[in-house]
C-alpha cells in the first residue's frame, strides 16, 4: 500500500514535469511546477522527513510567488519555436547512443544498492548512538548538522552572505565616485 | 496591491513571523532548523515588501542594515567556532566544539552548542535573504537608489 501511494506520488509528479516543459502558456507551466514541488513535499512525508518537508514547502512558495509576479509583468506565452522531428535526426542518435551509455553504466550499480527500507548503517548508526551521548539535543538531523557537520554549514552560510553582497555590488544605480567610467 | 491581498497579508504576516521565529529557537528540539525558521522570517518581511512596496519596507528595516548584521551573524558563528578550537574542555580541541553543558534531552536548554548555532544561523539567513530581495525588486516608477 506504501509503496502504490509513492508509486503514484512520482507518476504524478513525472506526469506534471513534463506538462511544465510542453506547456506553451507560461502561467499554466508556473502552476504545474508548483505542483511538481508540493508533489515532492508529499512524497517527503511518506517518507518521514518533516525537515525537509518544511524546508520545501518554503522555497517552493517563495519561488512560485517570484515566477507568477516574474509572468505577470514580461510575457504570458512561450515563444520559442518549434522544431520539426525529421529535423532532429542528429539530436535522436546523441540521445540513443549516450542513453544506452548511461544504462550500460547504471544497471551494475542499481544490482548493488540495497534493499528498499534497509539501509546501510555504516556512518549514520555511530551518528545516531553518539548524538545521543555527547550532544543531547532531541533532533538528529540539526545536531549532525550544527555539531559534526557545522564547518559544512558555515561555508553553505557564507555561499548565501557573498550572494547577498555579490547582487548588492551588481544593482547599485552608481559606482564609485573615483572609479575608471566616472 | 488589491485590497484582497492587502486584507490577507495583514492576517497572515504576523503568524509567519512568529512560525518562523518559533522553529528557530525550538530547532534543536522538533523538526525544523536555522535555515528554514530564517527563510520563514524573510518570507513575512518578502510579503510586506511586495504588498505595501519597496519603500515602505525600507522605511521598516534597511537593506544594507539588514545585511550588515547578516555579515555580524556569520562572525559570531565563525567566533563559536573558534571558542571551540580554543578549548574549554580538556579532554578535546576542535573547531566547533561542543564546550556548552549538555542539559536535559527534549528541553529548550540542552545540546550545548546546537541552539545558539540556531538563533545564529536563524538570524543571518532571514537578514540576509530580506537584503537579496530588497536589493532586486525595482518597482514601477522608481529610478532604483541602493545608496540610503
């Protein structure tokens, strides 16, 4: 039953990608992809991972709120032509030679993953007992992430704070009064 | 805006702000983390800027006052770092040691380090977020001055 349910979860969400691509109306494509995130919300709750349920629900709202204003103000259609099939014959051979590349490639390692709902315990077993001993805090996933893992996050931090300043440095209306181009 | 949303988004800001603030400080305890409690915070003051405009956001927090206390916030996680690497526990030394008391599990002051890294993070990642957008939103009929 679990399994049928993200089973379905993922055709849906495949089902709703591929609408965002084919889409030649922008607005319908904004709402598909926002459709495609809540999807991945759900699919995390099955899962049981409700910090990153909260972390997607967030970002995705952010991000759909952005592109509907983002269509709303350029362009409510898609105007990219289209190209026609017989055309494309060069473009099918790359896709079929590199796709059977990558099969030729994967099958092996998909043969030594493990079972579904069994995982290897190797790093996150000893995580688990030590979070408990040394550390003390309810939440597993924030203490590994701000006790073992915190120069990780520091950088992740600071790759957001030179964003910040990257884009401040790009908007300003005027540059520096002693600059070349003044 | 329309008045719809004007109505909406003055129901709605304050409970962000207070979901967001809320899932900063009990990080270590329930689901959730620095990251998005700070992101949460961004998003009401985000709703703000683009129901009542740019410049009345700006009138509430600045922009570039908003991202030089983002940049504070990372010295003070750089600064918990090194306190570790500095060595307040004997038995150990490392960057982003846990030198704090460990408390009782499931209560607000336990974990050592991990709630204040929260509030840290929680604060630098709101702040810093709010300034991105403040600093990208032109809105019609505005030259666009960053400088105030």
């Amino acid at each position: 039953m679990f399994e049928i349910a993200l089973l379905l979860m993922l055709a849906f969400i495949l089902l709703m990608a591929i609408i965002t691509v084919e889409s030649r109306d922008l607005l319908s494509a904004v709402v598909a992809l926002g459709a495609v995130g809540f999807g991945l919300a759900v699919v995390f709750l099955l899962l049981r991972a409700p910090e990153v349920v909260t972390a997607q629900i967030v970002v995705e709202i952010i991000t759909f709120i952005t592109l509907i204003l983002t269509v709303y103000k350029t362009s409510k259609s898609d105007t990219t032509p289209q190209v026609a099939m017989r055309n494309m014959s060069p473009q099918i051979l790359a896709i079929v030679f590199f796709s059977i590349l990558f099969i030729m490639f994967v099958l092996p390692g998909l043969r030594a993953l493990p079972e579904f709902g069994s995982p290897v315990m190797n790093v996150s077993g000893s995580y688990i007992n030590r979070v408990t001993r040394e550390i003390g805090a309810n939440n597993i996933v924030t203490a590994v992430l701000l006790d073992f893992r915190a120069y990780n996050t520091l950088i992740e931090a600071f790759v957001i704070l030179t964003m910040v300043v990257g884009v401040f440095i790009v908007m300003r209306p005027k540059g520096r009064k002693d600059g070349p181009n003044s | 805006m329309d008045p719809i949303v004007k109505k909406f988004a003055n129901i709605f800001i304050a409970p962000m702000l207070v979901f967001g603030l809320y899932v900063v400080i009990y990080g270590h305890v329930l689901p959730g983390e620095g990251f998005d409690g700070g992101i949460l915070i961004a998003g009401a003051f985000i709703l703000t800027m683009m129901v009542y405009g740019r410049e009345e956001a700006r009138k509430r927090l600045n922009f570039s006052f908003a991202l030089i206390v983002s940049a504070l916030a990372g010295l003070c996680f750089i600064i918990i770092g090194l306190l570790g690497l500095a060595g307040f526990s004997p038995e150990h030394k490392f960057i982003f040691d846990n030198f704090l008391p460990q408390g009782n599990p499931s209560n607000l002051f336990s974990g050592g380090i991990v709630p204040v890294c929260n509030v840290v993070l929680g604060i630098m990642v709101g702040t810093g977020f709010y300034a991105l957008f403040g600093y990208l939103v032109v809105s019609k009929g505005e030259k666009g001055e960053n400088e105030k």
